[in-house]
C-alpha cells in the first residue's frame, strides 16, 4: 500500500494534499501494527495472522471498487485491482474499508445489502478467501434457498408420508414448500457394509502400489470418503472442514508407517482422521500454515468438483460405478436390513 505498483514510488516520499483526519491515522497505525506484529484482532478473531487479515482487507476494498460502493469507484475502470487505482482513490477505499471492520462483521453485512450479487463477488475474486471473511459470506450474503442437510431431506419425507399416507416428490413441495428432488435417496438400491468395503479394499491396493505424492493423495481420498459417509458430509462441508476443529477430538499419532495399517475397521472414523492429520497431511508442503483439513498440492483447499473427480475416479477405476453413480449415492445410501 505505500508503494507505486506502476513506478516502484515510495508513495510516503510524496508530497502532501492535505491533513490526514483522526480515522486515517488510526487506521493506518491498525495497520502497522498489524503487519509489524503479524497478528492482530478483528471481532471474536482475537489473534488474526496479518496475512489473514490484509487478504481480507483487500477482498473487501475489491468487493467495493467492482460494485461502485464508493464514490470513488465511479472515477476507476470496473474491475480494476485495488493496487492501480491513484493514491487519493486508494486513500478514500481504504476508509470505507475500516470502517466496514468497526462492527464487524454488522456493518459490512450492512453495506452489502444494497448490493447486487455481493457472494459471487466477492467469492469469485479470489480462489481461497481468508476464513473471516469466507464464513461471514457464506452464512449473511450467499442469497436464494438455503442448502438442505440429509437430516432435514429426511424429516420432510417422514412428515409428509405421514400426513399424505406415501411419499412424493410434489406432496414434499405442497407441504413445506422446498424441492428435494436433488436430495431425495429413496430410490436409491439399498446396499450392504461390504459393498463400501469393496472401495477402501481397491484403494488400499492401490496404496501399497504406489509412493511419494500420488500415495499421499490415496490416502487422502480413502480417510475423506470414510469420514464423508460416516459423518454424512456433503461435498461443500467436506472442502470447508477446518484442521482446528478436529485437533482436540481425535488422537494423534506421530509414529505409524502409512501403509501398514490399512486393515483398521473402518468404523473408527476417529482414528483415521489422527492417522490423517498426523501422518499423511504433513507429507503435504505447506501443510502447517493451511487451516484446511483435506488439501491437495501446496496444502491449499480442495474445490468441491476436485472431491466429486477424485471420487468419480477411484469409483471408477474399482468398477463400481453401478453401486456408486455419484458421490451421493455414497453419502446418502441405505444399508440393508
């Protein structure tokens, strides 16, 4: 922020237009402390790593720029990245962002009400958005019908087989008012323990055959679909699941050989998410700085089509597909009996 992205410029070198109000210096003294400390506090985030948190602030300040939220914005080419819009532009942008972090996150979600797709904007200018920032979004701005769970499918089928006598897709919708017909597994075939089973058998031979990265991966896939079915986990919980939600309740072990306990049942899902975390996650470079908790190349979080490619793969390849079509035939079928 102190330097030209065009020239290189040491922008505190230039000469002054004018007197800077109380609220700039104290947000620029916020801000390097912030990067001087390396942490810093925004809301219930008490101890944010800098580089957490100037990731937001640019989100936010781009956010702003692309729907024209500052009168500033009016002067500068949609789009434009917040480092080539002039100092006096940048000056203005940055106090509108501060003070979206007064209250936060109340006052942001406040500016964002009046504008036109504030999700999408905001999600789509970056791959990975900082986590206090994600999850404001996710819960506040994602507009439209809010995702059904499995539990939720399944207590509407319930109630309106009891009320109409049988179950339908048009009763489900009379009654509640929601179309579960992507979510509906009724018609789903009822399978057996041993037809999952078939899965991780394949994926461990494939484990035992393979070695650096490509074994990493593996045992990745096998411990995520595991805990996905057990835990009944859709694909965009699975990509979100954070390592420190999982730290304190699993066991950790830091002295297993990766593939010589493949055998263990695979109904203690708590044990494979601490043989994950402690022995395969860590093979991942980066993997100490990425809060995620399934990750892929440098650490970094897995898309949701990554998870539904990777599934369709080892399905694939096990030639189960008859049993598993999708990745919710996996999540959501019934067993047997």
């Amino acid at each position: 922020m102190a330097t030209c992205a065009g020239c290189g410029f040491d922008l505190r070198n230039a000469e002054s237009v004018g007197s800077a109000s109380d609220e700039q210096v104290n947000r620029q003294v916020a801000f390097e402390l912030a990067a001087r400390l390396g942490h810093t506090a925004v809301a219930a985030h008490s101890d944010l790593h800098s580089l957490a948190f100037f990731a937001g602030v640019r989100s936010i300040a781009q956010l702003l720029l692309v729907k024209r939220g500052v009168p500033a914005a009016m002067d500068v080419k949609n789009r434009a990245p917040v480092e080539r819009i002039s100092v006096t532009h940048r000056n203005e942008l940055l106090t509108h962002v501060w003070s979206c972090l007064h209250r936060w996150p109340h006052d942001f979600i406040e500016r964002c009400q009046s504008f036109k797709g504030p999700y999408t904007a905001l999600i789509s200018g970056r791959e990975v958005q900082p986590w206090w920032i994600h999850s404001v979004a996710d819960d506040h701005l994602r507009r439209g019908v809010p995702r059904l769970s499995s539990v939720e499918v399944t207590l509407i089928e319930k109630y309106v087989t009891q009320e109409m006598g049988k179950f339908t897709l048009p009763a489900a919708r009379l009654l509640t008012g929601r179309d579960i017909s992507g979510h509906w597994v009724q018609s789903f075939p009822e399978l057996r323990p041993d037809d999952f089973k078939l899965l991780y058998d394949h994926l461990d031979r494939r484990i035992e055959a393979s070695q650096g990265r490509n074994q990493c991966d593996l045992m990745r896939d096998k411990v995520m679909f595991l805990a996905a079915r057990a835990m009944g986990l859709p694909q965009h919980k699975l990509v979100n699941w954070r390592v420190d939600t999982i730290r304190a309740a699993v066991a950790l072990f830091t002295s297993i050989e990766p593939t010589k306990n493949l055998s263990r049942s695979t109904d203690d899902v708590d044990w494979w998410l601490g043989w994950y975390l402690s022995v395969v996650r860590q093979k991942y470079p980066d993997s100490t700085v990425s809060p995620w908790l399934f990750v892929y190349g440098r650490s970094r979080q897995m898309s949701e089509s990554l998870v539904g490619s990777r599934f369709s793969g080892a399905v694939g390849a096990a030639g189960l597909k008859a049993l598993f079509p999708s990745y919710r035939h996996w999540l959501y079928a019934r067993l047997a009996g």
